[in-house]
C-alpha cells in the first residue's frame, strides 16, 4: 500500500516519535489539528494545519475544526470513481490514504469527578466522525486508532484490503466502547455501578454493572444484607419466570432455577402453594411475586429462610413482618407488574458473545397446538397444558415441569438427558405432593426423542403430555401414547434454555 496523503489528530500522543519517522521519510503529506499539530511540528514534520485546506478556522474552543466537507471528502472519496475523483478535482482536496484518530480521554476523565460541563467537553464529536468515515473507506484507506498499530507502517507492502478491513472493525469496536462510556455516564449507570463482595464463589471478585436505564437496579431495597453476586442473578431469573405469568403469581428459585411456581385466586394462596411446590429447595431460596405482598403472604414466607423477596408493592403490614428477619433482602420494583422481560439475551463465550432475541411465552397463543394422543382438551385442561408449558419454558434444559391446575407439583432440569430430568420430576412430585388426586399434566422443553419417558410418565400417572415434537421418532413416541391411553399435545415450538 502506498501511503501519501495522511490525516493526523490524536488525543493520546503516545508513539507519536515512530509516526513522525515514517511521515517524514515517506514525505507524506499529513495534515493536523491542535496539539498534534504542534507536536508533529516539534517532532520536523512538515505538517499542515487543517484549517489551510479547509481554509476555515477552529472555531468555538474547538468544538469545530474538522467537521468540514473539504475533510471528508478526502476521507470517503473511493478509487475507480469518476464522479468522487471530479468533486475532489473541482475543490482542490487529496484523497487521504491513512487515517491516525483516537478520541477524548472521556473514560479517564470520569475518575476525576468533574462537573457535568467539564465532562461534556471530553465528549468527542469530530473525532469519531473521521474515524468513521475513514473506516467504512477501508478498502482503500488505512484507519489506525491506536498507538499500538503504528508499526504496522515499518512495511507498507504487507497493509492489504484484508489488513484494512481487521484496523476498521478495531476502528468500529473503539467507538463503541466510547460510545458506550459515554452512554452510560448520560444514563448514570456508572454511579451506579456497585462492587459485589464477591462472585458466585468467595476466591472471585465481582461488580454490578447496570447497562440500560430499566432494570433490577431500579429496585428499592427496603431491608437485609447486601445484595451478593448469586442473588442478583437468580432474582433476574425469577423475575423472567415471573414474565410469562398474569396476576396472582409467585415463583421461587433456587440456583437460577425456578423450584415452585404458582398462580392463585390470592397472594397468599399463590405464595403457599409456591413454597410448597419442593418446599426441600426451596430453603435459602428467592421468591418473586407479580401482586403486592400482604401481612398474611408474608407470614407465610417469613416461616422458613429465604434470601431474597422481591414484588411490584408491599404493604406496610408485611414490612413490619418482614422487619423481624433482620438479614432478609426485601426489594420493591414497582415494574414487576409489566411483566418485564429483556429485550435481548447476551451470553459470553470465549473472545466475545452470543446474542439471540428472548423466548417469551407470556402473550401464549395455543391456537396452532396439535392434539396428536387422546381427546381435545376443554378449557380447563388447556389452561392446565398452557401454565405448565410456561413453567417449563424457563427450567434449565433438559426440562419438565409436572403440574396440577396452576401449581408445580415436580421440576426436573439441568440433565444430560431427558429420562432422567422426568425421574426427578416424577420423584419430587410423588414426594412432595402424593396426596394430590386432580388431573396432572408433564411438559417437556423439547421433544422426546425416544418412547421411554412416555412409559415413564404413564407408570407415574400423567394425564397429560405437553410437548413440541419434531423428533424423527414422533410416531413411535405418538403410538406408545395411544397404545397407554396418554393424551399429548404438540405445540409445535421448543424452550430450551442453556
């Protein structure tokens, strides 16, 4: 690559002595602005101010000195383009073929505690204009945005497209990141921004980090201990359960697992019935409820150790109630009742992340379900199928939810494979809830790839199967079922949830 025309204007002036070597040597051309343009000079560049081949001066303390088309134009013109090579033509402007731009230290200045309009200053305008201008002109242009890049001009001949293209996406992720710092300050995330005393184990340390203006941190915290790295992320998972549900509905979790959930007439039915859905796991767990918590509910709960309650209001009955469990966190976030759910879900991996649109099944529509085994459910059976596909829709795969009316009776998750997530479930259930004699529906996050777990749920005493389908041994799954009298919908979509 053949270098010739360049624009310089850094913030960090590091690395600045090798620059300048190379712009000399190679006689390029460099135009520059303020104190680059000074330290170039000092440096024996024979550097151009911006101003003479815009010829418009900095203006207003430097807010303005590149925002300018004879800038620009040099930056975005492409090769092999006679209309962009006329416009360059008729006013006198070069083509740039490298780009040197970092941005305002605005993440450094943050630590200086400055007054909102010293930091507004540090909020760079001209600077991510250029770098994105010269970015997107990657196949011709070279677009370096840190210092640690300038040995990539020791040898020119080796800056491909391809080479162009790596400094470009690094050019992109550098905005981001400012733009993200920026983003947050203007939303106050950073004040909020708190140190956990630890991770998800005591040798790992942790931060709570809020990244959009709606969210658990918004949540009052009335009572209790500090909030800890697990009881942020499991109260963010029963809050999500929690979303699939209407009024009247309280979820408990247990290692990001819900263990019980019900849905009843009161708050305090719901709150009895979800506790005593595995009132073993429950222990130490978290609860969350769509409907303001009163004194009775909260007599109930605080009948055994739980970490962390969470609902939309409580009542100043239950806060005295609550107040006789010193360490018990109690938040208020009056959004619960919108039933809040993330617009996007992220998850790491290994040199970046993955990204996906949320599965939700609040706004459920049953109208596609295929009964595949047995009879065509009527209204009370359907919302029975309905409650247990949504409980099942956030276990930790392979999942199955047992359920009878609108309360858990046995969850199994988190197995490697899906007979044995049923045994658990199956045991739980006939542990816990023997003496329940109503209809009992089995819903499974994905299809059963075999007929085992059929038998399995027929021995138990299923009445009902809810389950997506889709395996290539549906038919034999679908036989066994008629063959053992099961009834079993298909729904025709999977949760997993990895």
């Amino acid at each position: 690559m053949q270098i010739k025309n360049a624009l310089v204007s850094v913030s960090n002036k590091e690395g600045l002595e090798s620059l300048a070597e190379f712009l000399i040597k190679n006689e390029v051309r460099t135009l520059s602005t303020g104190g680059t343009y000074k330290r170039l000079k000092e440096l024996g560049v024979p550097v151009i101010k911006v101003s003479e081949q815009t010829d418009f001066p900095e203006v207003m303390g430097g807010r303005v000195k590149t925002l300018h088309p004879k800038v620009h134009m040099g930056l975005l013109a492409r090769d092999q383009h006679e209309g962009d090579q006329a416009v360059l033509d008729e006013n006198g402007v070069e083509k740039f073929d490298l780009l040197v731009v970092n941005l305002y230290p605005f993440k450094e200045k943050l630590k200086e505690n400055l007054a909102e309009n010293e930091m507004v200053e540090f909020i760079d305008v001209g600077g991510p204009s250029m770098i994105r201008a010269g970015a997107k002109n990657y196949p011709r242009l070279l677009t370096l945005t840190s210092p640690l890049d300038y040995s990539l001009l020791n040898n020119t001949e080796n800056i491909d497209i391809n080479k162009r293209r790596e400094m470009s996406a690094k050019a992109f992720r550098h905005l981001s990141d400012y733009d993200k710092s920026v983003c947050n300050w203007l939303l106050g995330s950073d004040s909020k921004t708190k140190k956990l005393r630890y991770g998800e184990n005591p040798h790992q340390t942790a931060t709570w980090r809020p990244t959009e203006v709606e969210g658990l941190h918004e949540a009052e915290i009335l009572q209790g201990k500090e909030l800890s790295f697990n009881n942020i992320i499991d109260l963010s998972a029963a809050i999500e359960s929690l979303a699939q549900f209407e009024k009247n509905t309280v979820v408990s979790v247990k290692h990001n697992n819900p263990c019980g959930v019900a849905t009843a007439d009161s708050v305090e039915e719901a709150v009895k019935k979800s506790l005593a859905g595995d009132p073993q796991s429950v222990f130490g767990g978290i609860i969350a409820s769509n409907v303001e918590i009163n004194k009775t509910a909260a007599e109930e709960l605080t009948s055994l150790f739980l970490e962390c309650i969470i609902a939309p209001s409580i009542s100043d009955e239950a806060k005295e109630v609550f107040k006789k469990k010193k360490n018990l966190r109690v938040l208020v976030w009056p959004k619960l009742v919108e039933g809040y759910f993330p617009s996007k879900d992220y998850k790491r991996v290994i040199g970046g992340e993955v990204e996906q649109s949320p599965d939700q099944v609040a706004d459920l529509d049953t109208s596609s379900w295929k009964v595949v085994s047995g009879s065509q459910p009527d209204e009370t059976f359907m919302k029975a199928l309905a409650f247990s596909w949504k409980c099942v829709a956030r276990l930790k795969s392979n999942a199955i939810a047992i359920t009878g009316g609108e309360q858990t009776l046995g969850l199994g998750m988190g197995q490697v494979n899906r007979v044995d997530s049923v045994e658990i479930a199956v045991q739980r259930w006939k542990r816990f809830h023997s003496e329940y004699k109503g209809p009992v529906v089995l819903a499974s996050d994905a299809f059963f790839p075999f007929a085992d777990s059929i038998e399995l749920a027929h021995k138990a005493g299923i009445d009902w199967i809810v389950q997506p389908g889709g395996s290539i041994k549906d038919q034999e799954v679908i036989d066994k079922a008629k063959e053992l009298g099961v009834n079993m919908v298909f729904t025709g979509k999977r949760h997993f949830l990895h």
